[in-house]
C-alpha cells in the first residue's frame, strides 16, 4: 500500500474512498433489511436482502480491481497467500450463491402453491358455474316461461338443498294438523261420535289420553292425500304432459308462492287442479260432507271439473298445495326422494320414527312400544333419513306439569336448586314411590332423546372417516347402558305395589333399582367426562349438553328413589 501510495497517491485515495462508501452502503442496506423484519414486510424484505447482495458484489468488484492495479504481493509467498485468498473469495459466493438458490427454491413452492389455490378455485368456479346453468335451465327463468323478470312474478331463486325439502316436510305435517282442527270441529257441530269415528279409522288403538284420537283423524287424512305420491304421476292422468325433474321444480317455483285459488281460477284443468278434485273426493267422504251442509252441492261441483269459493274448500286447498309441492320437490332431486310407511304394530325405531307426543313412557306390560298410528310418512333423500311420525299405542301419560312443580331441578338440567325436602318429607310412601318412577321415566325419555341424536352423528362421521367418531361410539355404548338400565328400573319398581304393605321381599326389588340406576349415573357421567376441557367444537359441546342433561335428570331421580327406599326400611323397622 504505501508503494502503491507513492507511485500514485491520487488513485489510492480514490480507492479508499470508494470502499468506506461501499461498506457504508452496505451497513445501510443491513439495517433495512433488520428493519423489515419488524413489522414482517415480504416485499421490503426482498428489496433490502438485493441491495445487500448488490453491494457485496461491488466490494468484491473494488477488490479485483485493486488486485488488477497492484499485481505485486506484499507478503513473503505471493502465490499461496493470493491462491488462498482467491478459494476464501470464492467460498463465500459459493455460500452466497447457495443462500440464493435455496431463497429461489422457496419462492418457486410458493407460486406452485398458489397456483394450486388457483386451479382449485377455478375448478370450484366452474362446478358453481354448472350448478347455476342447470337451477337457471331448471327454473326456466326465460321470459317466454317466466313471463317477466322473477321479482315482478314473485319468483325468487331457490336452491334445491335436502334443507328444503325437509322444510317442504314440515309444511305438509303442519298444514294436516290444521285441516284437521276444522274438520273435527264441523264433526262435533254435526252430531258425530267422534270415539266411534276414530275407532273406525284405526280399531283398537289404545290411546294414553282421549284427546289423542285426534290423531286418527290426521293419519286418515294422511293416508289419502299420500296415496300414489311414489308415482311420479301422483295417480294423475297427465294427457301425454313432459314429466323431468326441470319440469318438476318449475311446477314447484311457480304454485310456491302463488294463492292455490287464485291458480285454479287461471288454470282450472292444470295438473294442480286434478289433484286437487282427486283428493278432495277421497279425503271427505259424502256422509261426512252431506252431514256438514245438508246436501251434495259442493261435491258435485267439485265432481264436474269445478273449485268453489267455499271456506272448507279454500282450507282443504292450502293442505292439496302443500302435499303437491312436496312431491314436485320430491321428483326434482336426483335420485329421487323415497317415501316410507310405518306399519301399525311395528315396533318403534328411533332410527326411522318419531313420536308425535313426547311425553309418554312405555307401559309396564310391553317390553318395547308398538306403533298405533302413523300421522306422517317418513323419507329417504340421499343417504339421510326424515323420520316419520307416529302414535304409540298401549303407552301412558307421564305427568310433566306436576312433577315440574314438585322437583323443577329434575327437568331443568341447568338448574342446581336441589330436592325441596318439605314437600318429600310431607309425601306418603306411596306418593315418593310415584315421584320416584315419574322421575326415572323423565330420565328415560331424555337419555332416549339424546341416544337418537348420537346416532345420527355416530352415522355422519362413520360415514366420512371423522377423527372423533371413535369418542362418540363410545359415549354412545355407555348411553345405550343407561337406557337399558333405567328401563330395568322403572320395570322393577312398577312389580312393587305398596298398598299390600311393606314385607321383606320388597327390599330385593329396592337393591336392584339402586343398582341399575346408579349404574345408569355411572354411564351417563362416564360419557361426560369423555368430551374434557371448554374449546371444543360445537358438535361436541352438543353431545356433553345432552349426556350432562342425561347424567343430572339421572342422578336426581336416583335422589328421589333414596328417599323412597329410606322411607320404605323406616316403614319396615316400626313393624311390631
């Protein structure tokens, strides 16, 4: 250096110069890149990291300039020390090089993952695009089938989910339990024997209420108005009509919302209107009608192709609209929806039925409830089923209203307010005994309840491999436990009657209540404490809901039968 310095001191200091203002640069571009790491900026982090590499590329620069200009080494072996130099020189690009490469590797993943995303997204697009060319075609939203735009018609889109045709389900059931009303009502102004009546529709059904026939009414209503529904026709001469699923759901969009009279003044001989005159004549028999209005006026107007503007006809219209636009929905699906009938004296499935009264528990005679009545048809629409419903015949009453007042703690499951010991310690032997089994039986119908639920989860998740479907299958085993445990209770305790006194055999029937129903307390807790901790997903924290209800209407029932029992020994132990 200080030869060089000599020779030409202008060029060194130049030199040096350069190379503060390089390592200055380089400290600058440093602190950017620290700086954008807090906050994580991508793209400033990007922009520092090449100034960095830009200006260790000008030192290297300056480097072989200066060895370019001054090729006389300084040191005593000039080769080696300029050979070595050379290999560490090249060492550090190497690294430089590699930290590049794999920089470059990392940025080609990621534009390979989003260019994944966005073949996936396109492919999603294209699936929703299909979808909405077919509901548009099906709709048949043209203005020649339309007839204008669907806001001015009342159309709104619509999407054919399994959700609206459960929906469509639940119309149907509503609108026979409200046709009914009137029908009954113009019975009992008639002078009709309505437990006759009802005993002719479905004999020997034995009913837990009187008020309960009710429901014969509505499975005869049923029954007509669902005859040839697994027709695509519906029993309808259609008179060479195009039957496909488009035409299916635009017949469904255009009666949705439109008045069923005011269609049939339009269009009297449509296919709606058929249907409508087909039923009508089934579902009201003409001593019924002729008993109603003292003639066959209506009917006969009805027989020759006509709608009166009748009350009772424009009621019965609102019940024909609703079952036709479930069976339009129904055909509209692909596959098609199924329907299933329940067959009086099956036994009852939790599966496949659904009880129309809740509160009812099995009679002490039968070991499983029997079907009495089927209200409403069940169906199958895609891998799910919608339950029919149905009347238990041969079952009893629980008495809700005054167990709720006697011990709301056993009914609310959220509530903690204990036993009230004055009104058990004022009740007789018998009277506890009566709580105790009216207690079980609330705990039955809620365990049998929340076992139906974790079926159809237990299903769900077997069906799509899910990673809790192991846990539910177990709690769903101990909840099983516990209804076959708390039947053999209230069983057990129905074959002790205490009017014939307290005698020793009794207790044998007492241990082995005892046991089943702590034993019942023991499952139901068992599959509580399967499902640990606060954050957990809602179909989890559903299912603890339930089985912690379970597990408490459990326990307090076994509460209530301790008391019993004790009263029973105290009994026992005052014998002379």
């Amino acid at each position: 250096m200080e030869e060089s310095m000599n020779q030409n001191p202008e060029a060194v200091e130049a030199l040096i110069s350069k190379l503060f203002t390089n390592i200055s640069s380089l400290k600058s571009a440093y602190i950017q890149l620290q700086t954008a790491h807090t906050p994580y900026d991508p793209e400033k982090i990007q922009a520092a990291d090449k100034l960095v590499i830009s200006e260790l590329k000008h030192l290297s620069e300056l480097k072989h300039f200066y060895r370019e200009k001054n090729p006389k080494p300084v040191c005593v072996s000039p080769q080696d020390s300029r050979l070595a130099a050379e290999i560490q020189e090249q060492q550090s690009l190497l690294k430089t090089y590699e930290v590049m490469v794999k920089k470059f590797q990392s940025e080609i993943q990621n534009k390979d993952s989003e260019i994944r995303q966005l073949q996936q997204q396109i492919e999603d697009g294209n699936q929703k695009r299909v979808k909405l060319e077919k509901n548009i075609k099906v709709r048949g939203l043209s203005m020649k089938e339309s007839e204008g735009s669907g806001e001015e018609n009342g159309v709104f889109p619509v999407d054919l989910t399994p959700e609206l045709f459960t929906s469509a389900v639940e119309s149907a059931f509503k609108a026979i339990h409200d046709f009914s009303k009137p029908l009954i009502n113009m019975m009992k102004a008639a002078g009709w024997d309505l437990d006759a009546a009802a005993e002719s529709i479905e004999p020997n059904v034995v009913y837990a209420k009187r008020a309960h026939k009710k429901y014969a009414f509505e499975s005869h209503i049923c029954q007509r108005m669902f005859s040839g529904f697994q027709q695509e026709n519906f029993s309808i001469k259609l008179d060479n009509a195009t039957i496909n699923k488009e035409s299916f759901f635009h017949q469904y969009l255009a009666l949705g919302e439109m008045d069923p009279l005011d269609m049939l003044g339009q269009n009297p001989d449509s296919l709606f209107g058929k249907f409508s005159q087909s039923k009508y004549l089934m579902v009201v028999h003409p001593k019924m009608e002729a008993s109603f209005f003292g003639n066959l006026d209506q009917r006969n107007y009805v027989m020759g192709g006509g709608h009166p503007r009748t009350p009772f006809y424009q009621a019965f219209l609102k019940l024909a609209k609703s079952i036709w636009l479930l069976h339009r929905l129904a055909y509209s699906f692909d596959p098609d929806v199924k329907v299933f009938q329940v067959k009086r004296g099956s036994e009852f499935s939790e599966v496949y039925m659904e009880s129309v009264e809740k509160n009812l528990t099995m009679d002490e005679t039968d070991e499983k409830p029997k079907v009495g009545l089927m209200v409403m048809p069940g169906f199958w629409i895609g891998g799910s089923v919608i339950k029919s419903r149905v009347y238990l015949s041969g079952m009893k009453l629980v008495p809700l209203n005054e167990y709720e007042k006697a011990y709301p703690v056993a009914v609310d499951a959220h509530a903690n307010t204990g036993i009230d010991e004055k009104l058990a310690a004022n009740s007789s032997t018998q009277n506890e005994q009566q709580l105790a089994q009216v207690a079980l039986t609330i705990s039955l119908y809620k365990a049998r309840y929340t076992r139906s639920y974790m079926l159809k989860v237990a299903k769900e998740l077997e069906s799509i491999k899910g990673k809790d479907y192991p846990a539910v299958r177990d709690c769903l085993q101990q909840i099983d436990d516990n209804v076959s445990q708390l039947s053999q209770s209230i069983r057990e305790l129905c074959r002790y009657n205490p009017k014939t006194g307290i005698t020793d055999g009794v207790f044998w029937h007492i241990d082995n209540v005892d046991t089943w129903i702590s034993a019942a307390v023991t499952d139901a807790s068992s599959c509580a404490e399967a499902f640990p901790g606060h954050r957990m997903s809602k179909m989890k924290a559903t299912i603890k809901g339930k089985v912690m209800n379970v597990a408490q209407l459990t326990s307090n029932a076994l509460a209530l039968f301790h008391r019993y029992a004790a009263r029973c020994r105290s009994a026992a132990n005052k014998k002379p």
